[in-house]
C-alpha cells in the first residue's frame, strides 16, 4: 500500500481529501504546517508527498528545496496557484508533477499512481542505464562519467535519465516538457534548453563540441555514446 503524506494547511481540504486517498488504496499521513510536513517526511519516509504551497510558517516552494536537499522522495504540488512562470520555477525546483486547485480526488489519485509507477522498478531488473561512460542509476539517483561522479541537479538528473532511457533516439522538447516537466503545453522551451546547457557543462562539453548530447536543429536532442555517433 503506497504510503502517502498529505501536507496542506486548510483542514476543509485535508481531511476530505485525506479520505478519499485512503478509500482508493493509499496510506495517508498529514500535516498543517510545512516544519511539521518536513519532519514527517524525514521520520516517516513516505513513498510520495503531496505539497500545498500557501502554507502558515513557510512557502511550501521553499519546503520543496529543503526536501530535495535531503530526499529523492516524489513530490506533487497540488495548490491553487496556476501562473506558468511559478509552475515552471517550482518543477525545476524538483517537483515531480503540478496539479492546480480545484481538482477532484480521483485525478489526484491518477498523478499519484503515475508518478510511483515511473519511479518504480522490478526488484530483480538492474535499472541502471549505461550509454558509453556514462552511467545513470535511477534507485540512488546518482551519475559518474567515466568513473568519476556527476553531480545533478533533480531536474537534470531527471533530464538525462528520461533521454538515457533512449539512446540513439531523437527526443523533441515538446515530449521533454511533458515528460519531464510535466507541462502539457508550449512556451517553456527555453527551460529544456537551459538545462541542457547546464548539463552539458557538467558533462564536459558544450553545443559546439557535443560528446553525448546532440541537438538536431528544429526537432530536439539526441543522447549517444561517443563511439556510437562518428
């Protein structure tokens, strides 16, 4: 049963919701305050927060960047805020899904359950993905080059595995944006080209002198092994 912690200050949101999560299968824990939320989700190790952002002590924004300082937990921001330039500062910020106020329990439930299901792997299958010196292991959410570690940011980390998963193939933007950032619409390209740049860097190249990320002009990039891209 997937154990969930719910961290939403308005109890007229809460409990019912609380409920109507628990009556479709989950494990539900919840808190009213983002300090008590944090401390929860450390003690408690939920599979999966759900996270308001106007909470009384502190902006669930910045509770988002003190989980990911310490956790790999999945988190979806679920409030009633709907301006695209926050939804894309607080994706990038390592929310794995974004969901706008007023929603039904039901569709909260289907983001839930598509979010474990892309964190999941079989006990028995080695998820790592190896595409020439590159290594990505998704359990641990760690990458080395070559041997040596590569520090990720989340969203980076998700970028590379999510094109990883894909060698050889040309991913577009779009698919990234919706994949990735879970933003099912356009205007946000130039957050997937920043990343890749900031990738990039911290892989050794750059667009001009690519290794393993490739942009194909006016479709998208392409993730190859060095050896496999002459």
């Amino acid at each position: 049963m997937p154990r969930l912690l719910l961290i939403e200050d308005d109890l007229t949101i809460r409990a019912p919701l609380a409920r109507a999560l628990r009556d479709r299968g989950h494990a539900v824990a919840a808190a009213s305050t983002a300090m008590a939320g944090l401390r929860d989700a450390l003690d408690d190790r939920p599979d999966l927060v759900v996270l308001d952002l106007g909470l009384p002590d502190l902006d669930g924004r910045e509770l988002l960047r003190m989980l990911r300082a310490v956790s790999a937990v999945p988190v979806i921001v679920a409030t009633a805020r709907d301006d695209e330039a926050e939804i894309v500062r607080v994706l990038d910020a390592g929310a794995d899904d974004y969901l706008v106020k007023p929603f039904t329990a039901a569709q909260l439930d289907a983001r839930v359950r598509a979010v474990l299901r892309r964190g999941s792997t079989p006990a028995t299958q080695d998820p790592t993905l190896v595409v020439g010196g590159l290594r990505i292991d998704p359990r641990a959410r760690r990458v080395s080059l070559e041997g040596e570690p590569v520090e990720l940011t989340p969203r980076e980390f998700d970028l590379l595995h999510h094109l990883a998963a894909r060698p050889g193939e040309v991913v577009t933007k779009r698919e990234l944006l919706t994949e990735v950032w879970q933003i099912p619409y356009g205007g946000a390209d130039k957050t997937v080209d920043v990343h890749l740049s900031w990738l990039r860097r911290k892989l050794g190249e750059n667009a001009q002198q690519p290794r393993y990320l490739h942009t194909v002009r006016g479709v998208g990039v392409r993730l190859a092994a060095p050896e496999d891209d002459r």
